[in-house]
C-alpha cells in the first residue's frame, strides 16, 4: 500500500522534507524488531523477519506537529503508531495502512524540579540520560529492565514498567504525574496540574475527580493504541548512595570508583518455602536497591562481561539454586551498617547462604554501575538472541512464587526434549516492588527461532503456562494486548474486554491509533474478522 | 430544600422491597432529613432523599443500580457515621436514594504477610485501627481520623495519609475493588479481576494487592475520586505495614512557615522519617486537646509552626533502625542550621502517638468551635506560603477572624506534592459567623484556584470553580468516561461536571 | 540475480541484532549528560533508525530478505555514515554483533553491483588511483610540503608516511612533523614519488578490490625502502596500515607501523625529546576515531560455533571483540601533557568512544552538510570544557573541525599535536 501523494506532501508540509519517507528502504526497517516471527505468526504473515512495514515514518519535532500529524492522518483514515526508543515487537505497526510516528526528534528534558523530586520528559529523552542529569541534583530515575536506553516516558505512558529496582523505585505506572497526551483525534489532554487553565504545573497527574491516569494504561500500556505521548513528568527518587560517578579504564575493562556503601549480596535458597519468606523479609526491611530472584544461570548472563565471559562464569552461577540477587545502597555509614546487620540477620533466620560475603562470587565493579544505571537485564539478551516469556502476572510475592514452582515441571518437559535452552526450569525474573508490597514473575524461555520445532515447542509452552493461570487463578500476564488475547483472558477476567473497548470506542472511534497491541473498536474487529474470513 | 412527595416515595419502596429486607429500607422523614446536609457550609444546597437503603451484598447493590437504571433514579453512596462532611452525600436531585453502606461493614480478610486487608465499605477506622493491632498491623492512616469515618471512603476519596515515604501514589492505600458500574455490571479491579474467583487466588498465593489493571486500563483510578459517581464500592483491599514496636518523635519549630523547608524537603528526599506533616499551633492544639479553653491554652504555648517527624522500627532492630534514622536526620538539621527538639510546652509523646496511631472519638476539626469548613487542594510544599497569604487576604477582607484559621500541610507522594488545607473554624450556632465563614469559604477557595491551586478534589461548589478553571479537553474525556461507566448518570447525578439531571 | 554472499556471511550477526539502540549511544554507563550522550552522527543528523548502526544491520539483512530495492535512497542510508565505529564500541559493550563490518560489507556489495560508491566519492577513487591522491592534484606535486632544509637519512629504518592530506592539504603538519623528527634528531627517510594513497578513500567506500591493489603495492614499497617502521602524523593512514591492510591482505605487515605521537612518547621516555619551551593553553582532546578505536587490528579467530547446551550456541573458544580497547588514546595525551604550560582537559566522549569529526568514510566529500554540522556537534562539546583550543591527532579531522569552527565564527583555536610539539621544542 503506498501513501497518496496529497497525503505526503500535507505531511511534508507540517514536519519538513527530511523528516518524512515512505520510501521502502526507509519503511521495511520499522518492521523489523527481535520478536518479528511471533508478529507475523500474530497477523497472519508469512514467517520472516520483518513484519508490516509502516506506510511512512515521520519524525515530528514538537507537540504541536504531533498534533498536526495526528489530525492528519485521521482525516485521511489511515493509522498511527507511535515510538520512541522502539526496543521489542510491540513498537511494530499491525497493518499496511498506519503511519509509525518516530518520536526521535523530541528529546527535551523540559524540566527538573530538584525541590519536588520530578522532571518532565519528552518520548526520546533515555533513562541514562536523565539520570546522568538528575546525578546533578543527587536524584535518581526508575528505569525498565530493558535497559537505560529506553524511554522512560514510554514505559510509563505506554508500555509495561518493572525495573530491577522497583523495590525502591515502583513500578513506571506509578510513577506518572502530569501528562501531555494527544489522542488519536489530534486533540490535546493536559492531565492533572497540567490541565490547570491558571499556572499549570507538571507536578500532580490526577484529577480533578477521577484520575485519566486510568484510562491510559493499565498494569501495562495502551502500546500506541490510544494516541501520542508526547511529555510527562515523573517521579524523582533519592540517588541511592554517594553521588560520583568515576569509570577508568578501556572497553571491555572499565574500573567503576565505587561510591561509598555499596553492596551486592547473592543469597542463595535452597527451595521454595525459605526463597518465599527471604523475600518476604528483605523487601519490608525496605533494605534493597536492588531486591529480586532469577535463576543462576540468569545472574551468571548478568554479572557477565559478554558471551566470552559467560562461558567461564555459568559455571560457578550455575550451581545456585534459587538466588536473591540484593544490593544495598545506603548515604551514610550508620545507614549502611544498619542495612548490612538486617541482611546478615535475615540470612541467618532463613536459611540462606550469602556467596558474595563468602567471596565466593564477587561481582566486579562494573556491575555495581551498571546496577546503578540499570543495565543489568539487558545481560539476559547475552545467552540467545529468541527468547519469550511466560507469566508475567503480578499480585503478591506468594503468588509469583507459586508461578514459579508450577513453571519448573512444565518447561522442563521442552527442555527434557531439547526444545527449549536448558535453564533446570528455574529462567525467571521475579521483581518485588514498593518494598515488597507487590510483586511479578516472568519466566523467559529460550528458543531457536531457525528450528520450526522449538518454536512450535515455545508456543504450546506459552499456551499450557496460559492455561495453567487460568486454572490456578495466577493473575493476568502483564503482556496480554491485542484482540485475540483480549478476548480470550477477558470473559475469565470479569469481562474487562468490553469496557477497555468501549474506551477505545470512546477516545478513538475511528481506530485510527493502531489497536495491534491495544484493542479495537467493535467495527474495526468486525472488519478483521472478514478480512481473515477472506483470507482463509 | 426540597422534599419528596410521599407517594413517591411508597412507590420507590415497592419496587425495592423485593430487593432489601425490610430493615434495610427507609422512607422515615426524621431518618430522611439526616441525609439532607452535612455540616460543611456552602458546598451544596440541601435536599432530601426520597429513600434510604443499607445494602449488605452486592447482588443488592447489582439489583438496585439496575432498578435506578430503569426507573431513572439517582443513587448517591455514603459509607461513614454522621457527622459528613464535603457535601458528598446529600442529594442533588429528586427522587434519589440514599446508599447507605454502613451495614456493610464486614472485615473481609487480614493478610499479615501480604500487608493487606479487604474491608467493606462500612468498616469505620475506630474498628479497623482495633483489628489491625490485634492482627500485628499498622494501618496507613489521615490523620487523628473520625472514628465513625469509612475506611474505604476516605480511600476512595483520597484523603492523604500521614507517612510520605509509604505513599508511592496517590491512590495509595487503595489497592483493589469489587464494585458495580453504574450500569450494574459488577467488575473486580486490578488483580482482584482474575482469573479465579478470589479463594482461587488466595489459594494460590494471591492477595489482590496489585491494583493496576486488568491488563491495559486501571479502572480503580477511574472509581477512586469520583465521588460516587462512576461505581458503588462493596469492598476494596489496601496497604497496610506491620506494627511498630518503637516510636521516638520530634518536633522542628518556626515563626516562619518556609523556614525549616529545606530540611523538610531533605528528609523527604531521602524518605527518611515516617509520619511527617506540618501544622500551625492551632491545629495542633485542636488535634491535642478536646474543649475550646483547652486549646486556646495550648496554642498560646505552642511556636507558630510545627513540622512533625517522627521515627519507628519494628522487628528485632528496631533501635538499630531508629538509631540510623535518628543520626541521618540530625545530620540534616545540623546541615541547615535547625534544632529538633522532642518535646514541645504542653505536648507529650504519648499524646502525640495518639493522634498518629489513633481514631478520633468525633471529627477533631469539630472540636474547637463547633463547625470548620476546611479548604484543601494540592500543591508543593514551596508554594504553599503564598496560598496562606492569600488566604489570610480574603480572611481580612471578609472579616474572618484570622486566629481561626487552621493550617495542615500533608506531605504525599513521596514528597513530589503536598495535601495542602485550610480550617476555617466557627461557631456554627452563631448565624453572623456561619455566613462569613461561607463567604470566605467561597471567595478564598476561588481566589486559591485563581492562583493555581489544584483543587483535585472538587466537593459541592469547588466543582463549577475547578472545571471552569481546567482545560476543556479533559472535562470532554471524564464526560466519555461517564457515558461508558454510567450512561444514564444515575450515580451521583450534579457531582464533578457531570451536571446533566440537576435540576 | 544478485549476489550476496559478503552480506550473507554476516546473517547470524544481523539476525542477533535485538535493536536495543544500543549503538546510538556512547556505552550507557559513561554517559555524563544528555547533551553529549550521542555516538552515532548519522541517526543525530537523519532520525530515522536506518541511520544507526543498528538500522543498517536491519537494512542488510531487508535486502538479504529481498525485502528493498536497490535505489538512491539505500545508497544514502548505507552512505551517510562516517565509519567512525562508535556503533560498534557500544554495541559489544555488551554483545558481539559486527556492526560496523556489515556496514563496510553493505558498501562493497553496492559497489560489486553497481551501486557505489556515489558520485564524489568516485571521483576521489578515481583520483586516487590515476594520480595516487584523492584531490587529483599533481603526483609530481606530492613532496611539495618538505622543508628546503630536511634532513633525510637514505636507508633509514624509520619511513615518515605524510599521506595524502598532509601532502596537499594540511602541508604544515607534514612539514611540522619533518622538522619535529630533525630537532629531536630522528633519523628518517620518506617514500617520496613512491608514496601513494594509502588507499583509504578508496576503501572505506567499497571499492575492496581496487584498493587491495593499492594496498599490495604500498607494501612492497615500503618493504623495498627497507624501511622497519612506517612513522605516519595522519590517523586515516594509520589505521589503514594497522588495521586493514593485515585484514585484507590476510598478513602481518613485515614493518611495525606508529603514529608520531606513540614515536614521541616513547623518546620522551626514553629522555631523547625535552621540551624546553612553555605552551601556557588550556586545550582538549580529540581522539581521531582512526587513530583511536579504528586503530585496533581485527583479533585473529579460528574457532567454531558450538552448541553449548541445547539451543544456546556459542562461539568455542571465545571470539575476541575487536572493540576499541587497543586504540591509540594515552600516547598523544601523554605528549601533550608533558609540554610546559600545557592543561588538558578531557571532553566526555573520549577514546574509544569519542565522537567522530564528522569527515570520514566518505562523508566529507558526498555529505558536505552532514559533515559540518557533525563537526559543529563535536565542537559544541570542546567549547564546553572552556578550553582555549582543540587538539588533534589527524589532518583530516582538523580540516572538518577547522570548517566547523569557521562556521560558527569560535575563537577556538585548533592545533594538530604535532604543532604544539614543535611550538614546545
């Protein structure tokens, strides 16, 4: 499908000649992401790298030409999808007839509050840099697990949220003040402060009344499915230590100064019952930068160097069995003193032996500021380039572990028959959150996308997971979108599907903002369903 | 003020004995007119509901939002033991029914590993506070609040609570709801929707305390500060933390209200401290002592300003932990030149820990005069200097006794922004008095908002001014909200800008 | 039917690629601020993800996948990049994708069907072959910039290679450097006539055969002349020796290859070069990406990928990365900070992820615009350490940070090290 000329050239007109292509060179690269075989596999194509390719892409440089541009397209009934830093497959347009707009071009920080402990944000603004700059007034950013080089502001307005410090810095929902938002008709929503018609602020995002927040997003985001984020303000947290900031040394070898009272601590279990009550304890100690559980080899990836170095340290990570990975960070002696006499004694009263006071593994100190600068989780990608992950619900630290203990059996049948990577059905990523009041758990499986049977291995693994959750009541994965997902947790899940669309009916009755990883409206279903009839 | 004819009224009644059990209907004048105003001035003009229902189940609550659906009735919800305040219960229209849910008033569950509990709306806080002692747990608490106040209800309202640094949202404590829509479907917010029913999850280790969600929309963010107006309420699970076994308070005192900021602000910062919040003498006198003559000794004693810190641990380090906390912050103070003190002329810790741990017997604000309309908005903490003064300009200018103003600053999220109020105090039985204080009441509120106070919470006639003073786009999106939610507006009709059926 | 086995032997390596955007960064944890976060000068200058390192391993394997055509706008995306290898440094902070193979790959596949390089480049590669320089000046010109007064030792182990550049446009660093190595009395010779282009604006467009030609006969040349260690003040020419002539020629080089700055660091060890006059400047650093992270030569790997474990497949023994480590950082901060007078102060983007000039790969002659306003980014940078003046290490970068400093009317001075080496002799 190809963008009408008039179109173009109206959209060339609000954004400049350099910021638009809908040249195919241009486009085919928007349709690539690390999970395109599961995308096509999720609309209908033929397996390949790439998925839809966006009709253009189009950089607007100010809210106002995201306005423009939004009209726009609506006017002409085409779609819209918008990205910022674009890690993963949800950032991928769901048909040929939406444009992606690359939110590349606004990347202010617009503000920093230092007193009020917020700042406010454009999409491209990265969490590494943001905290490079609130370093500067000794406060510190939450940041995703995907990394410090996404969007902040796209994992709070739109996307999912846990970091491996939520236990200290929440969840990105939570941490949402005022928002910018246009929605899918090109119209402008101030939320909160910001709506104010006298003296608006950034600082308060709820209300008057009920908070939008909630129409919004949810335990994870609309996913371009309902308009453009454009700039919001979020919360500032305390930089968690000594704020200095000192690396030496060359690529691979850096040497991080370490600041004052810093910590790790790899506490490993035994089994599931001491795991459960340490992490019970350490999160309401509220002790930890960093408090959370993932399986040996995952730590192995993560305190590793690169593929090299991960050959040599998944031998000694890989004899944990069930490991606490905590840091402690603290701004004073007496405070650090204090955290390490709670950890020592939590480790004792559970059972748990503590490697790192061993020094049986001792983290480097690039690990402590990539810790810092939550860099960690993208170690995970170190291991294999195809991974996906099941569970993903998120409710008490019991209930993830009860995920946990199911997962083990059914993943290891796949890997048992060499379907899936061999992590003893312990891969996991259990995250605490607002000093334990909350947790998730996702267990990543590891596949080969070049072998049709451990893929097929990792769909029925995800569909037996599903199944599972729905059988033991393990709260909704945090990564259902889209209509088919939508309508199949939704009927189990007290009907939430039909009031999520008829938000969608009500914000974007036209569907124009891309519903791939949201939800349509009941027309634009209706439509889908003939088209797939047609096809089939 | 209006009343319902009584034929109507028996009508109503018909239809909806099939639906309550016989006690639990009303259309007594005499219980009728106690639901008619509350003792806020100003908010709303009185009127009397033509009923009054006290559900217990929410298959009652199912089959009467769906009665009103039907016959194009009002409901409006209350959940707390006179005397109310804000407006939030008094009818707007005719032919309303008052949803009175302080029978429902079970507590569901008390999860003590899991820091939750699962309250019904009727659930006041002297009840909860009692059984979350008993159980080994500290609730997140406003403060020195009313006995008889609903728990959920002050929740849902959003009523600030008094430790900053365990008040990540501003929905907290509000976790999870079960609730019915205004169009009488039932629906289970955030984990609490499922899969499962909630024994399933229980069973498997949950504890509907995560309240994002389902999926890709928070409706608890939608119920919560709407006043009724998008759902009824028929439990809702929140934070709590496990008791404390050591408390050791100080005090940090001024002339100046921004003088000790800096510190403040330090402290927040580094979420040192739990319960933090500043006062002027009058409203710690109020909240300390309990007859007028009383007060006004104490506030006499009292310095101008007191910010409130105070420290605790629980477990085996607890002194440990405070011994930290208590060093870090006299750091702090040492830093920005401040004395803390632990005592202050008049005040003990014991007295304090009441009115942090503590129910109130009656509305403290009640105490001093009688009557207290109170102004509150959010802002931060740096801006509220200015909203006194301009508070203190309408007070000279209406002739409202300045030393009858009451100031309660409530650091929330975190410290990101501040609950910030105002307590008129009157007499309520001195009619001269009452109109004043409505007069400043209002021009002080509209003059706040002209400032740039965020009115979030918008009761009674703060409502017009905020919504006139906000964006037009956002009223359209709350206006979607409300056709979804409650498409023929019978809950709480004339509340926020939802002003279609207000006659 | 296209051929595409140079492209397809990177499949494995585009196909890892997670599009983290990882490779527009300098490596996260040495971001100091947001202003000076940025790598990649091509995605700070176009926008779209092609641009990145990244997006051009996506674009590789778009037309691996026959997903694009073979139009203008493929020949500006794979173009538009200055080959400065920050994208590479940053992406194996972490993994081990081959970013910036697969763009020089990209390259020479358009060249081998037609499609590149684009026009000016041509004409430099044309240049550079007929007249042995890419500005088509006269050969017979090239020595032009020696001092009357050289003092040239025939059969000297040591060769001073000027290139190209510092023959005809930056003549007062080739002569500044003759006269450095004659007051420090280091005997040299030059490769005179017989120099050629070392052949980097031939290859860093894709023109792998024409320049493996070059290559092969600058060898011998220098081999011929007895020369033991090839001494060259351009950072292009020297990694080219270091770096790409072993990798494409698949040999060691049978001379050692320095630049002037790792000569001087070593006499000045030695106590064979005194400064003896002050310098009172306040200066910082540009590290040359060719003489820095470019300089490092291609690690040697004859392993195999092995299945480690069921599905989790892994180089056996471990594949070095060639990532930056081994650049040439330290010698020229070395001499610099051994002259009287002088005070360094460093950018935040340095060494093996400092950012580019702006001028390589291509990049000056095709994408003049680009080129400027790349270098109007670096110097916004070193006028933000309040510095007096800007130093260097490579022609071509003072020509691009020169025209930068024009543009925007900076009284920021720019020196090449080796002028302030001899300002201190």
């Amino acid at each position: 499908m190809e963008l009408d000329n008039e179109t173009y050239l109206r959209l060339e007109k609000i954004v400049g000649a350099r910021n638009i292509s809908a040249d195919p060179v241009i486009t085919v690269n928007y349709a690539y992401s690390f999970g395109s075989e599961i995308l096509c596999d999720k609309f209908g194509l033929p397996r390949s790298h790439f998925a839809y390719a966006p009709i253009a892409v189009i950089l607007p440089g100010s809210t106002g030409e995201v306005q423009e541009v939004v009209k726009a397209i609506h006017e002409v009934g085409l779609k819209f999808k918008a990205q910022s830093t674009g890690l993963g497959p949800w950032n991928n347009v769901s048909g040929e007839d939406s444009v992606i707009i690359d939110l590349r071009r606004m990347d202010k920080i617009r503000k920093i509050d230092a007193k009020n402990m917020y700042a406010v944000i454009e999409p491209y603004v990265l969490g590494s840099t943001l905290q490079a700059e609130l370093l500067k007034f000794d406060l510190n950013t939450h940041m995703p697990g995907a990394g410090p080089q996404v969007s902040p502001l796209a994992s709070s307005t739109s996307m999912f949220g846990p970091g491996f410090t939520s236990d200290a810095t929440g969840y990105s929902e939570r941490n949402v003040l005022g928002v910018e938002w246009v929605l899918p008709d090109g119209d402008l929503v101030k939320l909160g402060t910001l709506g104010l018609k006298n003296e608006p602020e950034w600082y308060c995002g709820d209300g008057p009344g009920f908070s939008l927040r909630g129409v919004m997003r949810g335990a994870s985001g609309a996913k371009g499915g309902l308009g453009v984020f454009t700039a919001c303000a979020v919360k500032c947290y305390p930089y968690p230590c000594e704020p200095k900031w000192k690396i030496t040394g060359v690529s691979p070898e850096y040497e991080f100064e370490m600041p004052k009272f810093m910590q790790f601590h790899i506490i490993n279990y035994r089994n599931f019952d001491d795991l459960k009550e340490a992490l019970y304890q350490f999160s309401q100690e509220e002790i930890g930068f960093m408090v959370n559980y993932s399986s040996g080899l995952a730590l192995a990836a993560i305190f590793s160097r690169d593929r090299g170095d991960l050959i040599k340290t998944a031998g000694k990570y890989g004899l944990l069995k069930k490991p606490i990975c905590l840091l402690i960070t603290a701004r004073t002696q007496r405070e650090f003193e204090y955290k390490e006499k709670v950890v020592n004694t939590i480790v004792e009263v559970t059972n748990g032996k503590d490697f790192t006071k061993k020094e049986t593994l001792v983290p480097r100190s690039q690990c402590y500021v990539e810790a810092l600068r939550s860099m960690l989780g993208l170690h995970a990608f170190l291991a294999s380039g195809a991974f996906t992950s099941a569970f993903g619900g998120m409710d008490s630290i019991g209930v993830t572990i009860t995920m946990a203990e199911l997962n083990v059996p059914v993943k290891m049948e796949y890997v048992n028959k060499k379907l899936l990577a061999n992590d003893g059905g312990e891969g996991i990523w259990l995250q605490t959150y607002e000093y334990g009041h909350y947790a998730h758990a996702e267990m990543p499986a590891m596949y080969d996308k070049l072998n049709p049977a451990s893929k097929a291995a990792v769909l029925e693994y995800t569909m037996r997971t599903n199944q599972l959750i729905y059988e033991k009541a393990l709260n909704v994965p945090f990564t259902v979108d889209g209509d088919a997902m939508h309508d199949y947790w939704g009927p189990r899940t007290c009907n939430y599907q039909v009031w999520l669309r008829k938000l969608k009916e009500a914000f974007d009755p036209d569907n124009s903002s891309d519903s791939g990883f949201y939800i349509s409206t009941e027309s634009a279903l209706e439509e889908n369903k003939k088209k797939e009839q047609q096809k089939a | 003020m209006k009343r319902s004819e009584n034929g109507l009224s028996s009508e109503i009644k018909r239809k909806l004995s099939p639906i309550f059990k016989a006690d639990s209907i009303s259309i007594d004048p005499e219980i009728l007119k106690s639901y008619e105003m509350d003792v806020s001035l100003g908010l709303n003009d009185a009127r009397m509901p033509s009923c009054v229902v006290w559900p217990q189940s929410i298959k009652e609550v199912q089959l009467l939002v769906k009665l009103a659906n039907e016959q194009a009735l009002a409901l409006v919800p209350t959940s707390s033991e006179p005397p109310r305040f804000h407006g939030t219960s008094i009818p707007r229209k005719d032919d309303t029914i008052v949803v009175d849910f302080t029978k429902m008033k079970n507590i569901l569950n008390i999860d003590v590993k899991n820091r939750g509990v699962m309250l019904e709306p009727g659930v006041n806080f002297g009840e909860y506070i009692e059984a979350a002692k008993k159980a080994g747990l500290r609730p997140h608490l406003p403060l020195y609040p009313y006995a008889k106040k609903s728990v959920v209800g002050a929740a849902l309202d959003r009523e600030p609570v008094i430790i900053p640094k365990y008040h990540w949202d501003i929905a907290d404590p509000l976790l999870c709801t079960e609730l019915v829509f205004g169009t009488g479907n039932m629906f289970r917010t955030g984990a609490a929707a499922g899969p499962g029913t909630l024994a399933q999850q229980k069973e498997s280790g949950g504890a509907q305390k995560n309240p994002m969600g389902p999926t890709q929309f928070s409706p608890f963010r939608i119920v919560q500060g709407a006043q009724g107006s998008i759902a009824l309420v028929t439990w809702a699970t929140l934070k709590v933390q496990r008791a404390i076994d050591l408390r050791k308070t100080f005090f940090v005192t001024s002339e100046k209200l921004s003088e000790n900021f800096d510190f403040i602000y330090e402290i927040l910062k580094y979420r040192l401290g739990d319960e933090i919040f500043i006062l002027n003498n009058l409203n710690l006198a109020v909240l300390l002592e309990n007859d007028p003559a009383a007060i006004e000794k104490l506030r006499k004693q009292l310095p101008k300003w007191i910010g409130i810190i105070s420290l605790t641990g629980a477990g085996t380090l607890a002194s440990d932990k405070i011994t930290w906390q208590e060093g870090d912050i006299m750091e702090y103070a040492n830093k920005f030149g401040i004395k803390l003190v632990d005592t202050l002329p008049g005040v003990s810790s014991e007295v304090i820990a009441r009115i942090l741990e503590e129910a109130s017997p009656v509305p403290w604000r009640l105490k001093y005069k009688g009557g207290c309309n109170d102004i509150f908005f959010i802002s931060t903490l740096d801006r509220t200097p200015r909203y006194e003064e301009i508070l203190r300009k309408v007070a000279i200018q209406e002739k409202f006794n300045a030393s009858n103003i009451g100031v309660y600053i409530q650091p929330i999220v975190q410290g990101c922004n501040v609950h910030c109020e105002f307590d008129l105090y009157f007499d309520p039985n001195n009619g001269n008095e009452s109109g004043i204080t409505k007069n400043t009441f209002v021009k002080a509120s509209q003059a706040l908002i002209d400032h740039g106070a965020f009115f979030n919470r918008p009761y009674g006639i703060w409502a017009d001014m905020i919504y006139s003073n906000i964006q037009p786009e956002v009223v359209k999106s709350m206006q979607k909200v409300k056709n979804i939610f409650d498409p023929n507006n019978v809950l709480c009709p004339g509340v926020l800008c939802f002003k279609e059926g207000v006659e | 039917m296209i051929a595409t086995e140079g492209l397809e032997y990177y499949r494995d390596v585009m196909e890892r690629c997670i599009r983290c955007s990882l490779c527009k960064w300098i490596p996260q944890i040495q971001i100091k601020s947001q202003k000076f976060a940025s790598v990649c000068p091509s995605i700070e200058e176009y926008g779209f993800h092609n641009y990145s390192g990244g997006g051009r391993l996506i674009t590789a394997l778009a037309l691996l996948s026959k997903k694009i055509p073979y139009n203008a706008k493929l020949a500006e995306v794979v173009y538009t990049c200055t080959e400065c290898g920050g994208c590479d440094v940053s992406c194996k902070n972490l993994n081990d994708l081959e970013p910036l193979e697969v763009i020089q790959e990209l390259r020479e596949h358009l060249v081998k069907i037609g499609h590149g390089p684009l026009s000016n480049q041509k004409k430099f590669v044309e240049n550079a072959l007929k007249v042995h320089n890419p500005y088509g000046e006269s050969h017979e010109e090239r020595m032009r910039w020696l001092p009357k007064d050289a003092k040239l030792t025939k059969g000297a182990e040591i060769g001073y290679f000027a290139g190209c550049t510092s023959s005809y446009r930056r003549t007062e660093l080739a002569s500044a450097t003759v006269r450095v190595l004659n007051k420090i009395g280091v005997e040299f010779n030059v490769l005179g006539t017989e120099e050629f282009c070392c052949g980097s604006p031939i290859y860093r467009v894709g023109e792998l055969e024409k320049a493996k030609g070059l290559m092969e006969e600058n060898v011998k040349k220098v081999q011929s002349a007895g020369i033991k260690t090839l001494v060259t003040s351009c950072a292009g020419c020297y990694a080219m020796f270091k770096a790409e002539y072993p990798k494409v020629l698949k040999m060691e080089l049978p001379f050692k290859v320095l630049h002037v700055s790792e000569l001087l660091e070593n006499l000045l060890k030695e106590g064979k070069v005194k400064f003896t006059k002050k310098v009172p400047m306040t200066v910082t650093y540009h590290d040359p990406c060719h003489l820095g992270r470019g300089s490092e030569p291609y690690p040697k790997w004859e392993g195999k990928i092995v299945e480690v474990m069921p599905l989790i497949k892994m180089p056996l023994p471990p594949k070095p990365k060639r990532q930056g480590t081994y650049g040439c950082y330290e010698a020229p901060r070395n001499v610099l900070q051994q002259i009287p007078g002088i005070r360094l102060t460093e950018m935040e983007r340095t060494r093996e992820f400092a950012y580019c000039c702006g001028a390589g790969g291509g990049v000056k002659a095709q994408f003049p615009e680009f080129a400027l306003n790349t270098s109007k980014r670096r110097i916004e940078e070193a006028r933000s350490t309040k510095a007096g003046a800007l130093v260097s290490c490579c022609p071509f970068c003072k020509t691009n940070l020169q025209d930068g400093l024009a543009a925007i009317r900076s009284d920021m001075k720019f020196y090449d090290l080796i002028e302030l080496v001899e300002m201190a002799l």
